[in-house]
C-alpha cells in the first residue's frame, strides 16, 4: 500500500511545525506548500490522501484553492479539511459548501485534528471503493459497461500511440430467454454467474471481460493478433460447453454465440464493437454455438 499522504497549504511556516507535530503516527508523509500556487501544483504531481488548506492567505485564499482543486478531476475526490482563524459560521460553511469535508479551528486541539484527518481519510478510503465498485457487474463480477468503454478508450490509445492492433469480442448466450423461462430467472441468473467466472478465469491478465448487458458479454484483448483472439476465443466456447448448471429437473448445458473484430491499421478503433456485434449477429444467423469473424462483407442472415 502507498504511504499514506497529507498536503498542507498554509502560508504560515509556524503551522508547517504544528502539523508535522501534531499528525506523526496519523498519516505517513507530510508535504509543505507555503503558496496556494505551489499548494495546487503539488497536489495534482503528488495525489495526497488528504489536504490541509488555510483559508487566510495572501494572493489567493483558501476557497479559491478549493474551487481550483474542485474542478481538476486528478484533485476533485481528495478530502480538503479547511484550517481556519475565523469560525464565523458563515465562513464555515462557504468551505463547505465549495467541497471541503470538514474544517479546523486555529490555535489547534491535538486531539481534534487528529479526529478529523482520520475521519478525512476515512471518507477518501470509502470514495475509493465506491471508485473500483462503480466499474463492477455486482451479478457476475466481471467489469460493467462504462469500465469497458474505459478499456476501449485505453486500447485505442496504445494503437494511436504504439500501433500494432487490438481484437474486441462481443458473446451472447444461446436462447438465454429459453432458460428463464424454463428454469426461471434466479436459474438464470446462476448461468450469467457461471458464464462470467469462466471467462474471468480463462481471460488473460491483461485482456478486459465486461458484461455488457443482459446475457451478452464483450471481451477487449488488447496488442493482440487476430490469431491469438481466436485461439482465446475458442478456447472459451469450448470451456462454456462444458459449463454444467444445476436445475431441480437436472443439470444442463448451454452455449454462446461470438462476434469478433480487429481494430488497429485500417480498422478504426470507434467501430470495432460494432462490428463485433454485426459478427455475433452473423454467429446466431448461422446457427449459434460459433465464432465468427467479422469481414468487410454484410452480415444479411436473420439474427435471433
Ligand atoms: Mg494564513
């Protein structure tokens, strides 16, 4: 785990000491800004866990520093407890209002400073959570849509940037509509379960598994040749076959259906889930349980 870090923004070099004093033992490391400017920079570089700002300092106060640090999306989650001479009520609540967490009244109560970037740091701690949870399918465990337009972003990038290519897969389950309605939704529901962990278990570290939606899976591999995204693709189709799902009648099997495209030289990044999708459009046309591969020419075949 990284050290934990606090940023201190005080034009005040007195309170630099107080701070390093009073919070030893609270948090790992202490970084100094004497000048609101300096104060930004270093938390947009450095990503404290937790920041300390004056609000009484020349040039530039503490609720400028705050709306600054508000609207920079590297600095917008971190905690801001505001240091202050002046309780005034009013004054309170402008910092908080502007996104500060809490704030502190100078001349300081050991105590009580304590309890605050502790519970500062606590509110950081949850954020980040809610952070990784926000990008997980809470039913199959795998990534959610937006992480995986995420991932495509990035893949897309490392084309732009390194060239080569990446392979996107689009999965649908087999008459998924068949199962609810045989077994009904909670059976379902176990099939999207057992699909998700078997492509998280057979997918490399380095690919992204996603639940796009209902029973339909996609799959970004990213510096991948089209030969290797079939072989991960097949390899897959053939593990789902052996999924066995208990139901009160027995068990049952079921199968998927896969599109596959390629991005990187002459195939835009932007189309590629598309395409994918076309592809397992033409998979179910062709009758199910396959992979195909998408080609210039149109899928025309009836899906299902
Ligand atoms: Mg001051």
């Amino acid at each position: 785990m990284s050290p934990l870090t606090a940023l201190l923004i005080d034009d005040d070099p007195v309170v630099h000491d107080l701070i390093n004093y009073h919070l030893e033992g609270v948090v790992d490391r202490i970084l100094h800004a004497e000048h609101p400017a300096s104060g930004i920079a270093l938390a947009t570089h450095d990503m404290p866990d937790v920041i300390l700002l004056d609000i009484e300092m020349p040039y530039m106060d503490g609720f400028q520093v705050c709306r600054e640090l508000k609207q920079l999306s590297l600095t917008r989650d971190i905690p801001v407890v505001f240091l202050t001479s002046d309780n005034a009520t009013h004054h309170v609540a402008r910092g908080l209002d502007l996104g500060g967490v809490d704030y502190v009244t100078k001349p300081f109560v050991a105590i009580e400073l304590q309890a605050r970037v502790r519970a500062a740091l606590r509110t950081r701690r949850l954020i980040e959570l809610l952070r990784v949870h926000a990008h997980i399918d809470a039913l199959t465990g795998l990534k959610n849509r937006g992480a995986l337009e995420d991932g495509l972003a990035r893949a897309a990038a490392g084309v732009a940037r390194k060239g080569g290519g990446f392979a996107a897969v689009m999965l649908d389950v087999d008459h998924f509509k068949r199962v609810n309605d045989t077994y009904g939704h909670g059976i379902g529901d176990e099939v999207l379960r057992r699909l998700g962990a078997t492509i998280g278990v057979l997918c490399r570290p380095t690919d992204l598994a996603a639940r796009y939606g209902g029973e339909e899976f996609a799959l970004v591999l990213p510096e991948t040749t089209q030969a290797t995204a079939i072989t991960v693709c097949e390899r897959l189709l053939e593990a789902i076959r052996q999924i066995r799902v208990s139901a009160p009648g027995g068990e049952f099997g079921f199968t998927v259906s896969a599109g596959l495209a390629m991005a990187g030289g002459d195939c835009p990044a932007d189309d590629v889930l598309q395409r994918a999708d076309e592809a397992l459009y033409h998979a179910k046309g062709l009758g199910r349980d396959r992979l195909v591969i998408w080609a210039m020419a149109p899928a025309d075949e009836p899906g299902a």
